[in-house]
C-alpha cells in the first residue's frame, strides 16, 4: 500500500530500494565517525581552559556575559559539555541525531506536515535533510566541532523546535481548534522561550519574521484570538531571553573593535551587499554556492512548484527570515566568517521546500529514483572522506600533544612540533598554519613551558601535504 501511494518508490526494484536503504545507512555512520574522531581544536580548547580557570559555571557564566557574549544558551551548553570527557563524548554521539531533529523541523515548518516513515512523507524530509547537509556553510565549524556544534547547531534546533510549537498553534488556530494545554504548558512555554531567546541573535532575527508573517495571516483571517494562551506566554518568554542576549556587557565589549571604521554609510552598505554575496553564493571561496542552490534546485524539481497562494507567502516568509538573519552582521561584516550565514541557509530552505512539497507523479518517478541515489551517495562518501581526513588529524594532533608533553617532563623550554599535514575534507575542523602557530605556543604555555613552535627543520612535515584517500589506497 505505502508502494503504490508512491509513484516513485512502486516501480521501484526491490534491490535497488534496500541498495538505497544501505547509502543512507553508510552515508549516517560514516557521517557519525567523522564527528566522533574529530579531535578538538581552536574554541575547544581554549574554552575549556577558560571554564577551568574560572572554577565553576556560574563564574564562567558571569564572565563570558560581562566580556564577552550574552548567548548564554550557548555558554551554559559547552560549560557542560567541556567539564569533562564523558560529556563531551556524549555530546558527540548526540549531534547526528541533532541535526536529523533539525531536518524534521525545518521540513515541518515549511509543508505543515510531521516527518514520518512511511512513504513519500519519508522522502520530502530525507531530501530536505540531506539538502541542509550538503548545503550549510562551513559544516566542519558549524557542526562536527565541538563548541561550533554548541554556537549554531543546538540553538538551530532548539530555535525551530520552538518554532514548530508555534506553527502547531497557528495551524490549529487557522483550523478554529482553540484549546489550552494549562498553565503548566504556559510555564514551559514561558522557559523555552527565555532559553531560546539567548541562543543567537541571528537566529532570533529569522524567528521574528516568520511569527510576525504568521501573526499577520491570523489577524488578516481573524484568527488571531483563536491562540491559546501559551502562544503568549511563549512570546514573552521569547522577549525576555532576546532582552538577555542583547543585554549583556560583553556584547559591546566585543564589537567596540570590531565596529571602528564602518561609521560611513556607503561603506556599510557596500561591504553587506558582498557579504550577502558570500553568504548565500560563497563568492570569494572554493564552493561557489554549488551545493546549496543544486539542492535548492532540486527540492523545486522534485514537487510541485509555485508561489501563488498560501504556499506562495510560506516561501515569502522564508525568504524574508533567511535575509533578517543576516541583518545583525551590517555592522560587522569586515570580520564576519562564513558561519553566520548558517542559520541564513537554513530559512532558504524550508522557504523552497514551501513552495515545492514534495507530490511525486507518475512522469517523473525515475528522476526522482536517480536523484535519490546520487544524493544518498553524495553523503555517503562526504561522510567517509571525513572521517578518513578527521583520523589522520587526530593521530596528528594526539602526536603533537604527546611532544609538548614530553617536553615538559625533559625539563625544556619550549616544544618544537610538526606542522599538521591532513589535507581537511569538508568536515575537517583544523587551525590554518598562522593560527595554528598561535595554539603551539598557547598549549606549550599551558602545560608549563616557556614556548613553542613548529618544525622548519628539512624533511620535516609540512602543510597540507597529506592526502588521506591517496595514504589509505597505498595501504590496501
């Protein structure tokens, strides 16, 4: 029956839907293993040693708010998850499943309808999922590192998780369902807003839109009173976590050297619109956006477009909130990274996804076969690519450790370790030679040295010299 609900998958042979099965499965653990031998590097680090050297939490919570940033979202996620090993390893087995929740919701939020396993539900979120995989920016940074899963990972989650509590209200409401949970959903409400609100403020600008745009069709319908009382509650909540955020010293401790010399509006303007152009085509990088708007593409070609209607504004809406998420960096776009548009591809997304939901016909059934494959076979050797790449920097980087410290029990004054020669793969977190120096000396420093550096010896490793694919064929 779910076969022939499904024009794509009942032609489908038999071996080639478990063939297809087997992909995803490969292209998931090899995915998990790329993220799980991702040794910690950068951030890491160096915010662990700051939540050591703090003592406790709640003074590194303090600290991090008066001096640095309000996310305390954020702040409070990696004082957890840096306290100890255990908790980092569990935090680690935790981000796949992360980012699958994520795909879920960015998949609801865009047709209204839950991901489930039966098909074709299972294949509009399957392709919406890998879409965003193969998509985000900077994934090693945003999402196999450590504290870069904590910054923009969980937040995204935890944001359109929120959010899709609220499209379950609205689409109740437009439906005259009024009915209230009580007051304790009001309370819960109430929390996960103030916690959402101190995620990011990026993220908090996309979220305003679309409850704004969604806000807006209520009250032009009349629906608007049809919301139960914890919708409001949330949105207060949601008010006092942004007043947090915003609030916080560190904000504008932080951005007081990062502003100077931006005060002139053309030069404002100028420097966003490249940003915008970095952002959402990657210009000035490798990529060129190809793997975002091939997946935009082919998640229009594989439903049924249009933008007419109320799938129409959805899309708009989409947009609209992918743009608003990046409005917060018009003042910081000369050291703004590749990461900030994060939650900007995110919101594009789901707007393609609204305005193409999946609905398979009969004529194009093997297209959609084909595209299937290629995708799951896309992600599958992206997977192991990084892994393969994230194993040899952690033998690296666990070799390198072992010098410092031996150093350290031989009495010298500074370590001399090699350069990191792994070529990185896309999910390839690793420190560029000149920073990378920078975490030489620091770690040599911490560990009671006076210094350290790295080998500029003849014959010694140097950068980027090893490619993992080419060392693990020689192998075979």
């Amino acid at each position: 029956m779910l076969e022939a609900s499904d024009p794509a998958a009942a032609g489908m042979n038999p071996w080639a839907q478990w063939l297809l099965r087997a992909l995803i499965v490969m292209g998931a653990a090899f995915v998990w293993l790329a993220i799980w031998v991702q040794p910690s590097a950068a951030d890491d680090w160096y915010v662990g040693w700051q939540l050591a050297d703090a003592g406790s939490a709640w003074a590194f919570l303090k600290q991090m708010y008066l001096g640095w940033s309000g996310r305390m979202f954020t702040m409070a996620m990696a004082s957890v998850v840096l306290d100890n090993p255990t908790a980092t390893a569990v935090f680690k087995l935790a981000i796949l499943p992360c980012f699958v929740f994520l795909g879920a919701c960015a998949h609801y939020l865009a047709t209204g309808k839950p991901p489930r396993l039966e098909r074709p539900e299972a294949r509009g979120f399957l392709l919406t999922t890998a879409v965003l995989w193969l998509g985000i920016p900077v994934a090693s940074e945003t999402v196999v590192q450590v504290t870069g899963a904590c910054a923009y990972l969980f937040p995204a989650a935890a944001g359109l998780g929120f959010l899709s509590l609220f499209r379950q209200a609205r689409d109740q409401a437009q439906r005259g369902q009024v009915a209230s949970a009580g007051w304790l959903a009001c309370a819960g409400w109430l929390l996960a807003g103030a916690i959402v609100g101190t995620a990011n403020e990026q993220l908090f600008a996309g979220m305003v839109v679309l409850l704004g745009g969604w806000g807006w069709l209520l009250w032009h319908d009349k629906q608007l009173r049809n919301l139960p009382p914890e919708v409001w509650w949330g949105l207060a909540g949601l008010l006092i976590g942004v007043l947090i955020l915003l609030g916080a010293p560190g904000n504008y401790v932080r951005m007081g050297a990062q502003t100077e010399g931006t005060d002139r509006l053309l030069t404002v303007a100028s420097r966003f619109a490249m940003y915008l152009g970095g952002a959402y085509f990657g210009l000035g990088t490798a990529d060129t956006g190809r793997a975002l708007w091939l997946g935009l593409a082919v998640i229009i070609l594989s439903g049924s477009f249009t933008l007419g209607g109320q799938r129409g504004k959805e899309a708009l809406m989409g947009v609209a909130a992918s743009v608003a998420t990046l409005a917060p960096m018009v003042f910081l776009v000369n050291f703004a990274s590749p990461r900030t548009s994060f939650f900007a591809v995110i919101f594009l997304v789901m707007a393609a996804r609204a305005a193409a939901p999946h609905k398979p016909e009969p004529s194009s059934a093997n297209a959609i076969r084909l595209v299937a494959f290629a995708i799951a076979f896309l992600v599958a050797i992206d997977g192991f690519v990084g892994w393969a790449a994230n194993r040899s920097l952690q033998i690296e980087e666990a070799a390198r450790l072992a010098v410092i410290r031996q150093s350290v029990v031989e009495g010298k004054q500074e370590a001399v370790v090699p350069y990191l020669a792994t070529i990185p793969s896309r999910l390839t977190f690793m420190l560029n030679p000149e920073h990378d120096k920078i975490f030489v000396l620091n770690m040599s420093k911490r560990l009671g040295l006076s210094g350290g550096r790295h080998d500029d010896s003849p014959g010694a490793p140097r950068p980027y010299t090893v490619n993992t694919l080419k060392k693990l064929k020689n192998l075979l």
